[in-house]
C-alpha cells in the first residue's frame, strides 16, 4: 500500500514538474492565435460562439511560463497538443460580461459581447478550450474547438499604423510589454498621444513594487487616430465617431469609461509584440476601468488620471479587485459569500488560509477592527468589492480602495511583485 501511495506522489509531482517546463520552441512559434468570439446570455445563462481566428506576427508574453499558476480570474482559455493531449498553455482573464451579468439589465434582457483571446502560435493542430467558473468558482468548459494552425481560415491581416517602442529595456520574451494606443486622438494630436504615453509610463514607475522592477518593463505606443477628438458622454448626449468606441456611463456608471468594441482594440494592438494594452481616452472627464488580462482605459487629462492609471494597472495585471463599498452603483454584489473570491486581496473568509493568513502578525483579529490601533497593520477589514458587508480587504487603506494614501497595501504589494516575476524570470 506505501508503495502505491508513493508511486501515486511521484506521479503527481512530476506531471507538475512537466506542465511546468513545456518548451516554447517544440509547439509553438514567435506569433500570436488570435480566437474572437461572441459571449452572449443573461444573468445566469453562458454561451460562446466563434466569430474569426485571425494570426498576428508578434507573441510579446513569456515563453517560459506557459501555464498560468495564478487562477485569478473569471474565465481560463487552455490550449491541448491534440496528439499527446499535453497542457501547453493556459491563462486566466476577465470580461465585461462577466460584470454585465451582475446587474438588473442581465435579469431582464439577453446580450451579447464581442471577446477576443490570444494564445501563442502553434506549430501543429490544438485543442483550444475555453472554461468559466460555475457560483462556487469551480471551472467548467464552455467552448472547445480543435484548430490546424495552417487552415486558410486563419486570417494574417493586421492593420497600418505607425507604431514606436518609447521605452526598451529589452527582449519581449522576458519583459512586460506594455502597449499604449490611443482613443479620441486625431491625426493632428498624435503629439499630444506620443506626450501623454510617455508621461504615463513614468506614471507607474513612481509606485512600489513598480518602482523597483522599472527596468522589467518595456513600453510601445501605436499612433492611430481617430476622426473626431474625445469620446462618448451619453448622460451629455455627447457622441464621437473615434476609432476605439469607447464610451462613459458603462453599465450605466458615470465615471466608468470602457469599450465593447474589443476586436478594434486588438486590431491595434497587434501592430507590437504586447502583453498588456492601456488605452489612452483623450478627454480631461474622470473616469477608467480595466478587466484583468483583457485591457484598461483611462482619461489623459483628469487631474486624478495618475492614480487613476496606477489604480487601473491594478486590475488589468495582477487581478486586484476593487476594495472600496459602492454607493448607489449599477452592480449588485458580484461576490458569493459562501465561496473564496478569486481575487487575490478581498476574502469571505471561507478559506482565508489561501489568502493573506500568513501575512497577519501575532494578535491582529480576524475580522479586524479598523481602528486607529490596527491602522497600519495586515488583517482583514470589512468592506470591499463593492459591498459593506462580508468581504474583507486586507488592510485599512490602499490604491485598489481610495486615493488617499497614494499607495498599494502590503498583500496587492506582494501580489504584483509575484506577478512581475512570473512574466519576467
């Protein structure tokens, strides 16, 4: 019996140990699979249906670390050698629809939304699956496909624009390449888009941990302009023909400015190797928003856009849910209370030992008292995810809650800083 249970141990740790190591050159080549696809349904319905595969020159992500260790988001696409059935590739990412089904609309009216997905380009036919989490965040599929990497189906065409790495500190393949395209920007002010992303880029080098992995970091800009400057403002009934779509009121949220037309925003981004896209709104209105592994957008000209920035490149790279309680916003709780949260800085406390427990000192309670005496110390706070009650952040004050502080807590600290080794090392 000892036997068996060791075999069984040995078994496990080296099927880790494979996954872990699968080489980048054996299946794949310097290129990027790109699956779009509809996300249609209701508040409590899921269905994908596929719309193109296009391929793009560039793969700009890791070639080491192939397999997502994280699992903080919503939605994993997964990519199988279809002769071994080998894992060779997974990732996890977030979508608007995903906040869309939390919110009255959902309850009452079908939708659909144009998602796209990008994996690297393989050399020999894949299983490509697409999972999403059921209410106890377990992983279920909802898509699979099996794609020959040359069928003529596969689209090669990418878009013109003129595009410029302003900051290079490297090979992509172990770098973070950070992808700036602008929105609301016409010809004559891609000046003034060159300015603002070089500007922003400075941005997030003044945060910790950002601060001490600067030179981790690589930083493009593509210059394609749109017809008229700004962007959507429907409660002013303001409307802009631009080349991104974006619009404020999302969800019907004032200050929450994004776009659904996802297929343009990739068309754009494709120009460079990239693994993050930051799309700069040329408006002077508050507003931003961001979906992890998906794509952020902010206004340039607010005078909180710095923080707004740094705020946004919280959830579009590391997965960090909000930790500020909503007042009167469009969405309901996203968050089932008798389940852990896959956001790796709020917690229902159902499982706190696979959050920040080890990160709590000696006598800190849990929940904790948010007090002048625990003010600066790791616990678990009440209020977060929108929510006032059962969802709990890790300490009193952070970037992902309010503005206040000007900094991360100590758990977004560290979970950016893993996050910026993964993609790195």
């Amino acid at each position: 019996m000892k036997k068996v249970i060791f075999t069984i141990l040995i078994s496990v740790i080296l099927s880790g140990f494979v996954r872990a190591q699968i080489n980048f050159d054996a299946y794949f080549e310097p290129a990027t699979l790109r699956i779009d696809y509809s996300h249609a349904g209701t508040s409590t319905t899921s269905n994908i249906y596929l719309e193109q595969l296009k391929k793009e020159p560039f793969w700009g992500g890791s070639r080491k670390n192939l397999i997502d260790k994280f699992e903080y988001g919503k939605y994993r696409v997964e990519v199988y050698d279809s002769a071994t059935g080998t894992l060779i590739y997974s990732k996890d990412y977030a979508t608007l629809f995903q906040e869309w089904q939390s919110t009255d609309e959902a309850k009452i009216v079908p939708r659909s939304f144009y998602e796209t997905v990008v994996v690297p380009y393989p050399k020999k036919t894949i299983k490509f699956v697409i999972e999403g989490r059921d209410k106890k965040n377990v992983f279920k599929n909802e898509f699979e496909m099996y794609i020959d990497p040359d069928s003529y189906f596969i689209n090669p065409e990418v878009a013109k624009y003129p595009y410029k790495k302003f900051i290079d500190n490297g090979d992509p393949a172990n770098k973070i390449d950070v992808v700036f395209i602008p929105e609301g920007y016409t010809k004559d002010e891609m000046d003034k888009f060159a300015a603002d992303a070089e500007k922003f880029a400075g941005f997030l080098g003044k945060y910790e941990p950002y601060s001490k992995y600067t030179s981790s970091f690589n930083f493009w800009r593509v210059d394609a302009p749109s017809e008229e400057s700004g962007t959507d403002i429907p409660g002013q009934r303001i409307y802009k023909r631009t080349i991104l779509n974006s619009s404020f009121y999302t969800f019907n949220s004032e200050r929450y400015i994004m776009t659904f037309d996802v297929k343009s925003v990739r068309d754009v981004a494709g120009e460079v190797p990239y693994d993050l896209i930051v799309i700069l709104a040329n408006s002077k209105k508050y507003g931003g928003g961001a979906v992890y592994n998906y794509y952020s957008l902010f206004t340039a000209d607010d005078p909180y856009a710095e923080l707004t920035m740094v705020h946004e490149f919280g959830h579009l790279f590391a997965g960090l849910a909000d930790e500020y309680v909503e007042v009167g916003g469009a969405t309901e709780s996203m968050y089932d209370l008798t389940v852990e949260p896959p956001d790796p800085n709020i917690t229902t406390l159902v499982n706190f030992d696979k959050k920040w427990k080890d990160m709590v000192s000696e006598g800190v309670p849990i929940p904790t008292p948010d007090n002048a005496e625990y003010r600066d110390k790791v616990g678990a706070f009440e209020g977060a995810g929108y929510v006032a009650k059962g969802v709990y952040r890790p300490q009193h004050d952070c970037i992902m809650r309010s503005f206040e502080g000007k900094k991360f807590c100590a758990v977004c600290t560290k979970v950016i800083t893993d996050m910026i080794k993964a993609y790195t090392e």
